[in-house]
C-alpha cells in the first residue's frame, strides 16, 4: 500500500467537524472515467500532477455538491498507483447520500476508487489490491472484523441495507474483472490472517466427505454452494449420518448406533416426536422428522443412511426458495454458508461468530476438495500420423492402428 495524506481542510464537510466511531468501511468507485488522483486531489503536492481545472474536493462544495470522502485510490502523475487520506479516518464523510442524510456516514469510512475506462485489467488488478490493503490496515486500526456482515460493504449494498443512496458502485466494475464485494471482502481477510484475528477452524477430516462433496456436486451445485452446505452439515452433525444429538443421549439412552437400530427395527417409536436432533442436519421438528421416517421407509433404507439423507435433504432444500437461488447463484462461500446458516438450518444462534465458524468449516471444504480437484489436469500428448487420399487406406491404417492398442485412435475427415 502507498498511503499518503492530503487532507481536505477547504471542504465543508471537514469544516463541519464531526466525528464518527468508524463500524466499517464503504467502498465506492467514482462512476467517470477518469483514473488519475489529481482530478479529485490537490492541489499538486509534487507527485499528483497539476489539476488544470482545479475541480479537485478540496474546496468548499465540489462541483457545487456537499461531498467529501476519506481517501481516493488511483494514479499518481508518474502512473504509479496511490492512496491519499483526504479526511481523518474518524471524520463523519459525505460519501452515501447528500449532506447530512445517510446513515451510513455516521458509521462507514469511505474510500472511493477512481474508474477509468473499465477494461484495463492491469489497472484495476492494481487498484482492487491496493484498496484490500488500505481496509486490512483500516480494519486493524479500528479493530473492524471483515467477516462480520456489513462491516465491509459496497455503495450499492449500502443501498440495499438501507443506509446509502441508490448507486451502483462498485458493483458495476469488480464482476468485469471476475471480483466482486465478496472476493473483496475474503481478499481483506486472507490479508488480515496473520494479524491477530482468530484464524478460521477448519472441519476435521470425516470419512464421509468425500462422498458427500460428490453427491451434493452431482446435483448440480456449484463449489460454493457445495461447501457451504457441508460446512453447516459439519457444524450441525460432524457429518455423521447416525448422529443422536448428544445432549439426548443421555436421556433417551440410546448411543448413535444404538439409537438407529432401534428406530430401523421398530423397538423404539417415539422417533418423530422424542424433540432429538438427529442425522447429518440435526433434523429436530416433529415434522421434518416424521418426513424423513417416511423417506427412509419408503426407500427402503435405515434411518441413519447417508445416501437416503442426502436426498432427503436435497428434497426438502427445494422447498427453502431464498435459500436454493442463493445457492444456485453462489459467488462465495461465505455467501452459500451464511444462506444455509439462516435460511435452512436456522438454530437459535445465527450471530456472526456462528457464521464465521461455519463459513470457516465451509471454506475448509472448498479449499481441500477444490484445489485437490483442479490442480492436476490430465495431461495428453497427441500424435497425428498424415492424410491419406483414399478413404478406403485411411481406414485400413486406422485398423492396424487400433490392432496395435491404441484405442484412441480416430479418423478425421475432410471430404
Ligand atoms: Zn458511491
């Protein structure tokens, strides 16, 4: 990060003087095409190059609008690129609505990246990398979670919050260079990762991931979407399909096998309406366990096995409409675990250290079977042998070929 300081004393907005106890940061991108610093900041300190318009946000009202926000990112006259702290971190900007409206300037530090056309990739690599510094740095400044909801936000999802005017940044730009606000904000994580926040738990191995990673992907999920299903699952079960929630194992007397066998042979019956969590989701309510009864009896499957429970679930997501878009739309982890979290398993604690712990299991998930998956392509190596005018020879030679062991071989026409 190239942080520098040039602050906005001739604003209205720092002539009025109020502070905020910053709750998180909002990140905005300037909407013209324009990448250099010095037509937001000035006057020229040496390095940003001379404003010719001197339209830049340091004076009274900028362009006749009561604006000001706390730091600008993009490029120094030399085309380097930069960031200048234009207000103090804990100065109420005027960055997500005019004047004084908005709540979101009572709580967010702002930082606007300069736009430039939109397609450079070189730039906005440069850019989107210096704008995670800047909030890694910010979040350890003002002890700010980024996996905490809305700690981290774009303009437009402050819009949908509530708290911000209705703009598109920087939503607009990230998704044309394959980022988004939460790439961005799991960026500011990785960053963070070292500097004290507690590291993310990972799920212990299970002998039954695998298989259940391959199932719910052969559904048609997508990575995110499958990882933030196992991560509940693991929370939920330690992706254990016999899982008598343990509290009730006490009191029902049952252990997970024990339990299951009685259920499958029909000595215990109180299965549906004994309130134990049980199985790979901790299936709880009277009528989802009576649902699941009824799917393993008529698959003719015991209770406690997987395969049956993988469909039944599957069966039962179709019904949670929010959540089965999310997943089918999945960008992140975080954002098909947290979906999963509060909108399907749904237990009494959906706060943010229950997501964080679930979305860090999920992650753990992606990680081991998605990097294992696509590291190791299959190499081919390809022999062409030549053309034959007759058609009648090409094949002839294809059959020695082929006699010879090599089951690959084709023919390729162009008549
Ligand atoms: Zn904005």
């Amino acid at each position: 990060m190239n942080l520098r300081k040039l602050i906005f004393t001739n604003n209205a907005c720092y002539k009025a003087g109020r502070t905020i106890i910053p709750k998180g940061i909002m990140v905005h991108s300037t909407g013209a095409n324009n990448p250099n610093l010095r037509r937001y900041v000035g006057p020229d300190d040496g390095l940003l190059g001379k404003n010719q318009y001197n339209n830049h946000w340091n004076q009274d009202k900028p362009g006749g609008r009561q604006v000001c926000v706390h730091a600008f990112i993009g490029k120094l006259a030399d085309g380097s690129i930069a960031t200048y702290q234009t207000l103090p971190w804990n100065h109420r900007g005027w960055h997500c609505a005019s004047g004084s409206k908005g709540s979101g300037n009572d709580t967010h530090i702002s930082i606007e990246i300069c736009e430039d056309a939109l397609t450079d990739v070189s730039y906005f690599k440069a850019v989107y990398k210096e704008a995670t510094e800047l909030c890694a740095y910010l979040c350890k400044e003002y002890k700010l979670d980024p996996a905490v909801d809305g700690v981290i936000i774009g303009h437009f999802e402050g819009h949908k919050r509530g708290i911000a005017s209705n703009h598109a940044d920087p939503g607009h730009w990230f998704p044309k260079h394959g980022k988004s606000m939460d790439t961005f904000r799991s960026d500011v994580q990785k960053l963070l990762a070292d500097s004290g926040l507690p590291k993310p738990e990972t799920p212990t191995s299970t002998p039954n991931e695998e298989a259940i990673w391959n199932h719910l992907t052969g559904k048609g999920l997508n990575a995110f979407a499958v990882a933030g299903i196992m991560g509940n699952l693991y929370a939920e079960s330690g992706l254990k399909p016999t899982n008598l929630q343990n509290s009730y194992e006490k009191s029902l007397g049952y252990t997970d096998a024990g339990y299951t066998a009685a259920v499958d042979n029909g000595s215990y019956t109180n299965f549906v309406k004994d309130r134990a969590g049980y199985g790979l989701a901790q299936w709880t309510f009277w009528s989802r366990k009576q649902a699941l009864l009824d799917f393993a009896k008529a698959a003719g499957k015991s209770i406690g096995d997987m395969t049956m429970q993988l469909d039944f679930l599957w069966k039962e997501l179709q019904a949670y409409k929010a959540v089965m878009s999310t997943l089918k739309s999945a960008t992140s982890v975080k954002q098909a675990s947290d979906a999963v979290l509060t909108g399907y398993e749904k237990p009494a604690d959906q706060g943010d250290t229950a997501k964080r712990k679930r979305a860090g299991y999920s992650q753990g998930y992606y990680d081991k079977y998605v990097k294992t998956v696509t590291s190791t392509p299959k190499k081919h190596y390809c022999i062409q042998v030549g053309a034959f005018s007759v058609k009648a020879n090409a094949e002839a030679f294809l059959a020695k070929v082929k006699a010879s062991g090599f089951t690959d071989a084709f023919i390729k026409y162009s008549e």
